[in-house]
C-alpha cells in the first residue's frame, strides 16, 4: 500500500467515526423529546 492510499485510508476511516460532541448532543436531544413526550402523557392524565 503507498502512502497516498494509506492517506486517503486513514482520512476515511477519521471520517467514518461519530463527532463525540455531535454524539452526546444527539443524546440529549433525545432525552428532552423523551421528557417532553412523559410529560405531557402526564398531564393528559390530570386534565
């Protein structure tokens, strides 16, 4: 394998890998769309 191709092999593989923060943001957003979900199933319930 030439160093170009090694190159080009190493940069895709950086690339394949999810951003930590991107990651942790996407958690997040999930965990308030969940919160919100709950509680307005909640709040359905006492109206």
């Amino acid at each position: 394998m030439n160093r170009n191709a090694r190159r080009g092999r190493a940069i895709a593989i950086a690339e394949a890998k999810p951003n930590a923060r991107m990651v942790t943001l996407r958690y997040l957003m999930l965990a308030a769309g969940a919160t919100a979900a709950s509680l307005a199933l909640l709040l359905s319930h006492f109206i």
